[in-house]
C-alpha cells in the first residue's frame, strides 16, 4: 500500500445560532470594538447554545462533509476528532459522534493539540490511510471554548468562539490520484512554552474544567517564526514555494498573527483565506471552518495547491501541503 494517497472528498461546517458581537462583549468587560478590531480582526463570534455540546457540533460538521463528498457514514471506516472541549474526559467524544452516525465498525479517537489539532489529526488519519488500515476518514475538527472561558477577562474572552468543521479523506492509488492529495505534514512541539498558553484546571490536577489562561504578548512572539519554521520545512520536502501555492490557509487565532506570516513568507495577501472576522478563534476548528468558506465560495478549486498551518498550546505547531 505504499503507493496510496490521502484524497479530500469532501468538506463541511458547522456553526452555532448565536453570534456575540463586539459592542455585546463591551458590555460584559472593559472593551470595545475598536479595540477588539485594531487588536485581532475579529468583529463576531459563534457561542454554543444551552445543552448544545461539542459532539453536536462535530456531528454536524460530519454530516455536511459527507454529503459534500457524496457518501454516507457506512463508508467511514476512521474518524480522528480534534478537540480541547470534549463532551466528558471520557469516552472520547468522537465515539459520541461515531454511534451518531450509526457506524459500528472501525475506529474513533480523539487528539489534543489545541489549535494545531486539525492539522495533527490530518497528519494522522494520513498516515493510517497510507498503511491500508483504513479507507476513508472523518477529520474533524470541532470546540466549544465558551465553556473554558473567563468572561470577566478581557485579554482572552473577546478572541475564541465555538464551531466545528470536517473533511473526508480517502486512500486511492496514488497512479489513480492524478497528482491529488497530502503532499507533507510537519508537526512540532515544545512543552516549555506550556505555562504560556494554558487551562487552569483538569482531571489529575484540580478536578475541574478550569479557564483557558494566555500570556498574549508571548504568544504573539513565538507564533510567526514557528509558523515559517514548518511551512519553510513543507516547501523543502515538496519543491514548493510561496509563488506555486494557490491557497494559503491558516489557523484563524488572530489577523496580526496571519498577516504578519504571510508577508514573512513572501505570501501574496490574495492567497490568503481569512474567517477570523467572523468566527473568531475556534481552535482546532479554524482551518476547516476556513476551508469551507473558500470552497463553498468558489476560490478552492479541484487541483488547486492549498497550505495549511496551525500553532496551539504546548505549544505546538505544524503543517500540511495538499493537492485539493
């Protein structure tokens, strides 16, 4: 099987009803849209309903991305869901997606990797499919990060939103791919940064849930070089470059962040796919989010060379080169 590809078949999102705008968080913390703009870029984001969790939200996403590829779930065989707000510590909240969908055969696991966890769980789910364990794949990308927030702390409420996104991926002969699919994954991470970007809380250590905690200046820091260090590492391995890319996709944590990347790389600003204005940073669920925008939009086309890139909390960081 060593000749096989991981092919994107299909793509899908979904986002909660209620949308928390700017002038709305000024009224719960010291802030405004000004600020919040000029800051981030981001003007809205999405907030889970009551009783609404993140297994609803990844099953939807599922459920579009399926039928964007024109299959059903007994043709999944794998489904890696990328979260930090899982339903329960455990089952695995792709297992609660999994019986959803009615699939009884294969498997489902959960990855953390904060925001680089869809670019992780890709890398994965390709390697599996590669080895010929698997056929198809749900990635799946999926947060609820209202529920880990502090609301009365204005340097990180106002930046993270909840929605999910996923795609199917399928092995075909790479003779038959016609040049399609995952071309290089680079993933990395360095836990000395972990105190950086952190949850306050979790099973082991406090027994709660805990609040998401960020040194943002830090963060800001560190996240344009370790962007470019793996996207650099993904144009060597392919023979790439800033100028064959079609599209380029990031993690959606902050306008600054992108903008500031993209012109390190020497990434035209029209290659650039941006959701951040509306949804906010929605963790491992941005890049697929993004995705779907720009392709039910028209910009990502069959054939079309896209760029993935995502840093999180550890932090860790990565990359993915994909034919689409």
């Amino acid at each position: 099987m060593s000749g096989m590809k991981s092919v994107v078949r299909g793509v899908g999102s979904y986002l909660p009803q209620k949308v928390l705008t700017n002038a709305e968080l000024a009224q719960l913390v010291d802030t405004s849209d000004e600020w919040i703009v000029q800051r981030t870029g981001i003007r809205e984001r999405h907030i889970a309903a009551e009783g609404e969790f993140t297994s609803h939200l990844g099953l939807k996403a599922a459920q579009a991305a399926l039928a964007d590829a024109g299959l059903t779930a007994a043709d999944i065989d794998l489904i890696v869901l990328a979260t930090s707000t899982p339903d329960q510590t455990f089952p695995a909240t792709s297992v609660v997606i999994q019986n959803e969908l009615g699939i009884t055969r294969g498997a489902a696991f959960d990855l953390q990797a904060v925001c680089s966890g869809f670019v992780f769980a890709l890398s994965t789910a390709d390697a599996h499919l590669k080895t010929g364990s698997f056929k198809r794949a749900l990635v799946i990308g999926a947060e609820t990060f209202s529920r880990i927030l502090d609301w009365t702390d204005r340097g990180t409420c106002v930046l993270f939103g909840d929605g999910a996104g996923a795609v199917v991926l399928e092995a075909v002969p790479e003779a038959e791919a016609g040049g399609r699919g995952i071309l290089t994954s680079h993933l990395r991470s360095d836990g000395r940064h972990r105190a950086k970007l952190f949850v306050d809380g979790g099973p082991s250590s406090t027994q709660t849930v805990g609040h998401l905690r960020m040194e943002g200046r830090e963060v800001f820091k560190h996240a344009v070089g370790m962007i470019t260090d793996v996207i650099t590492d993904a144009f060597a391995a392919t023979g790439e470059s800033a100028e064959s890319i079609d599209w380029f996709v990031p993690h959606q944590a902050n306008r600054r962040i992108i903008d500031a990347s993209a012109q390190k790389l020497g990434i035209s600003p029209a290659k650039v796919v941006t959701t951040v204005e509306l949804h906010g940073n929605t963790s491992a669920a941005s890049i697929p989010l993004a995705l779907d925008v720009a392709r039910r939009d028209g910009r990502i086309q069959r054939g079309d060379l896209v760029l993935l890139e995502a840093m999180g909390g550890g932090f860790t960081w990565g990359s993915a080169l994909l034919r689409w």
